[in-house]
C-alpha cells in the first residue's frame, strides 16, 4: 500500500505527482529545484545557495513522513543544465551529509522546470 506525502515545507504545485511516495519503509521524493515553498519562486543566490534549498525541500519530505530528513536519504539524482556548476553543487551537497553519504548519479540536462540550474529527486529509508 502507497502513502502520498505531503508537507508545506517543500514546494508544491498543480501538477500530476506526489510530494514524495512511501511504500513500506522506502520513500521516493519527487525531483526539487531551488524554489521557495512559501512564495513558488525561484530562491535568489548562486548554485550553492539553490542547492541548499533544493536539499531543503527533500529533507522536508523525509522529515514528514516520518524520517530524519536528510540522514535517511540512500541515494540521490542530481540534475545540473551546466556541469560547470558540478565543483559548487559538490561544496554544498557535501556540507549537508555526514559520515556515509548517499549513492549518487549527476547528469546534465539542457532544461529544467522553471529553468533553474540544479533539481535532485531522492529515495530514503524509513526505519
């Protein structure tokens, strides 16, 4: 059985997907950009400051469905448009995980949603 996740921490919108998806103790965080839950924008900032956000939104999602936030997370889909950005991306996703941090893929994709520069989608642990 599928539990929707939903928290106004993170952003959201009218679209056709869920927040975040738990089935059993495994969660599926839908991809995030850097925009702000409260407003829908974009945040300002460079990327680090966008991957903070962005790194946010996920914790968000875990945290509501019953997890540690980031500490939960297993691994991690990062979307960069410009893999010039991948060193600054690093810097601040790095800062955010402690000892063992999670499996991970970076690509670089010609667009995203709203044309912000990074989005990452997640799975987490719930134990």
């Amino acid at each position: 059985m599928s539990e929707e996740i939903v928290t106004d921490d993170a952003p959201r919108n009218e679209n056709p997907y869920s927040q975040g998806v738990r089935t059993g103790d495994t969660l599926y965080v839908s991809g995030y950009g850097p925009v702000d839950p409260e407003t829908g924008d974009a945040v300002d900032g460079d990327v680090g400051v966008q991957t903070d956000r962005v790194l946010d939104s996920v914790a968000a999602v875990v945290e509501d469905a019953g997890g540690d936030g980031l500490e939960d997370v297993v691994t991690v889909t990062v979307y960069l448009t410009d893999l010039e950005d991948y060193e600054r991306v690093n810097d601040a996703y790095g800062a955010r995980f402690d000892d063992v941090p999670p499996a991970r893929v970076c690509v670089e994709v010609s667009r995203l949603p709203g044309d912000v520069r990074v989005e990452m989608d997640a799975i987490a642990h719930l134990g």
